[in-house]
C-alpha cells in the first residue's frame, strides 16, 4: 500500500505487543489470557489496513474487540469512541461464578436513574443500611465499601461496575421483600 497508515500501523504494532511480547506491561492481559491476532492480521499490515479502512476506521476511533475474551480477528473487531471503548473492557471486579457482559453500545442512562431511585426508596422503606446492603453484595461475591456505594446511589459514578452494583442490589432487596411478605 502506497498510502501512509502509520495510526493504523501503530495500532497493529501495539496489538502485536501486547499478545506476543511478555516483556510488554500489558502482556498479562492480552497475550497471557490466550489473546491472539488471526493469523491474515499477523503476517500482512495491508490486510489488516484494508480490513481497518472497510470496516469504519476513523481517527477518531480505536479498535475493539467485540468480545473481550476473543481475539482480534475481523469477526470479533470493531471501531468505537472512547465512551463505548471504557465499557467494554472485562470487568474483574465481577464475582467469579458471574459472567462478563459486553455493551452494544451504552447504558441506558434512564433505566439506570429509575433503578438507582428504586434502590434508595427501597432500602428506606425496609428500614435497611447501606452496610446492611454493601454485606449482601459481598455476600454474592461483589466488593464494594460504602464510600463507592453511597456515590452510586447519589448518581455520582457511572460506569459498568455502578451499574451491576444497582442491578445486584435491585435482586437483593427483591429477594429480602418476597422473603418479609413470606413471614
């Protein structure tokens, strides 16, 4: 290709640093999980820039693997801004029996603030603490602390985790009530 690349080049460089060089700082994360660049990629930069350039490349935008525990591959790669970029990462604070989910693209803000207020509301009309809720998190394996929890129920952080926080939460106080109305 006569064209200069170099974005898409260095983008293809990182790529193969991070899951071929163990000596690269993100190695654990790449290449030490098992992920790998599809073999068309690996050994020809102009397939992988006529791939980028059909596929939506843009300056603006960085890859992304589709599936976070996949490979990059075209199957599996798109081209995404920052904001869908930060939610599809893998999420290690999740408990280990619950599975990693991957964002089509983002948050339903509004379903969010529904479930956050429902959260509170709740917690207030059972008489519950937010440490009577923060050990019923841990409890289903979800670490927080109550600083974490009180800014996601105050609307102050956003993000994959606040979000999983409310729907664990959302789960818990629907068990505890169908629990009460039992007795």
């Amino acid at each position: 290709m006569e064209q200069n690349f170099k974005r898409l080049r260095r983008i293809l460089s990182g790529m193969k640093s991070r899951c071929g060089n163990p000596k690269d700082p993100n190695y654990k994360n790449y290449g030490g999980r098992g992920i790998r660049i599809c073999d068309k990629w690996l050994n020809s930069t102009d397939s992988f820039i006529v791939w980028a350039l059909s596929n939506g490349y843009d300056n603006s935008l960085s890859i992304d693997r589709i599936d976070v525990n996949g490979n990059y591959e075209p199957s599996n790669c798109r081209w995404v801004d920052a904001k869908i970029q930060c939610n599809n990462r893998r999420h290690y604070w999740l408990p280990d029996n619950h599975p990693d989910f991957v964002y089509e693209g983002l948050p339903n803000e509004v379903s969010i603030k529904e479930l956050r207020e429902s959260v509170k509301t709740r917690l207030t009309k059972n008489t519950l603490t937010q440490v009577w809720l923060i050990n019923r998190l841990e409890d289903e394996g979800l670490n927080t602390d109550k600083t974490e929890l009180s800014s996601v129920l105050a609307g102050t952080r956003h993000g994959a985790k606040a979000e999983t926080l409310l729907k664990f939460a959302d789960s818990i106080l629907s068990r505890y009530e169908e629990h009460m109305a039992a007795l």
